[in-house]
C-alpha cells in the first residue's frame, strides 16, 4: 500500500474519534447545560453529514440534526437552516416561509446576518413577511453600522432608500453618504454606482480621477454582497458560511420561483 492512502486513513480515523469524544463530553455535560449540549451536539453531527469531517456525506441525516439544533436554540445552526430554506438544496426543498421564520427568530437572538435578510425579506414581501419599506429600513439601520460582511449590504440598501424616499424621507446628502460607505466597505454596486456619480456629476462634483478609480475599484473582485445585478437576497457570503458545502447557499429564487 502506498503512503498517501496509510495518511489519509489515519487521518480520517484521528478526524472520526475526535467526532465521536466531541459528541460523547456534549452529551455527557452536567444536567444544567443539557438542553446546550444537546444542540452542540447535534450541531456536530450536522456538519460531520455535511461532509466537513472529511467522513461522511449525507445530506437528509445532515439537514435533520441541523434543524434539531436550530430548535434546541443554537444560534449558528439556525442561521444556516434559514439560508439553507432560503435557496434550497436537495433534499430541501426552497420554502420562503421557513426561511423568514428562522431568519426572524436568529435575528432576534442578535445575528447580524440574519437581521440583513430581514430587511430584504420586508422589502419585497417575501415568505409572509409583512411589505414594509420602513420596517426594511429598520433592519438595515440595525446592521449597517456593523463588522459583519453584511454590512456593506445594508449600506447600499439605505443609498437606494433615501434616494428613492423609500420606508425615508428622500434625502440625496443622505444616501451618497451611504453609497461612499457601501464603496469604501466592498460593494462592487456601489462602488460602480459611485464611481458613475463621479463621472457625470450626479450627487457629487464631478472629478474623473475618482470616477476611474472607483469604476476600476468595481471590477477588481466581488463584494461579499453583490446581489448579481439584481435586488434578490444572495448569499455570497458572509465568510462564516463560505465552508459550509454542500449547504453553501445558492443564487436566490429565479425562474417560476422568484417570490
């Protein structure tokens, strides 16, 4: 036998015991931390079906013990579940109302993530949410201001709101200060929008130096963001979930499944 296959069956059975001493302290944590340990647990198990162990692959075993998770309060675990509601993936199902509802009750227990799809979500009326551009808006004044890679997100989302006078009074100062943020976090939309501005003078004096660089700025690499053109929820990032194959979310609804 050659050396690789001896390495990686040793190292599939180090990866393969240390699932299993890890899942065996959870369960075994005293009677106060159960509830916590049991979704740690489960969590565990989750990303071990998803493969990320290296061990196994098997995506209805993985989505049952993330789902067990997301309802025994693990915050991380509810996340995913929405995102993964959000786009779909065999043998899930896209299912909008799902989706809104784990990303409400995540949000509410301070994901920053989650508080950014909410503001999409009332924007456009999606899986029983109310249509609200306020209530958009107040989402997104929630999370623009953060470190999170949704940030820049939301940043953009209150550009297009105040300069529509959208869920806001319309206020041109308002949303260019918010486009520069938007640009000056990573968002390929706005730093094209804003490089644009530049170029013709829209909102900003005119200066082509700041209009090259801005536009050059826009095709160097994709905001963690970029909604692909559109103003439907993709999930691109942020880098928490990049990893998280084969849950990694997808483009958004399209077709005969746009919302």
């Amino acid at each position: 036998m050659s050396v690789r296959p001896v390495v990686a069956m040793r190292r599939a059975c180090r990866q393969g015991a240390t699932l299993v001493l890890m899942v065996a302290a959870l369960v075994a944590a005293p009677a106060g931390a159960t509830a916590r340990s049991d979704a740690e647990a489960a969590y565990a198990l989750s990303r071990h079906y998803r493969g990320l162990t290296g061990l196994a692959n098997d995506p209805q075993r993985a989505r049952e013990e993330l789902e067990r998770a997301a309802q025994r309060q693990h915050l991380r675990a509810q996340v995913e579940l929405a995102f993964l509601y959000l786009n779909g993936m065999p043998p899930v199902q896209r299912d909008l109302d799902a989706a809104y509802r784990w990303f409400l009750v995540a949000a509410r227990r301070g994901s920053v993530a989650a508080a950014c799809q909410l503001g999409d979500f009332h924007q456009q009326g999606w899986g029983g949410a109310k249509q609200s551009a306020t209530l958009a808006v107040g989402w997104w004044q929630r999370t623009a201001g953060s470190a999170d890679g949704c940030a820049a997100h939301s940043q953009f989302a209150l550009y297009r709101a105040y300069l529509k006078g959208e869920g806001v009074p319309r206020n041109g100062a308002r949303a260019m200060a918010w486009l520069e943020k938007a640009a000056e976090s990573g968002d390929v939309r706005a730093q094209r929008a804003l490089g644009r501005a530049y170029e013709r003078g829209e909102g900003v004096p005119r200066d082509a130096g700041l209009a090259r660089h801005w536009l050059r700025k826009s095709r160097e690499g994709v905001a963690p963001h970029d909604d692909h053109e559109h103003d439907l929820p993709s999930f691109a990032g942020p880098l928490l979930f990049q990893k998280l194959a084969p849950f990694q979310p997808n483009r958004p609804p399209d077709g005969g499944n746009r919302p």
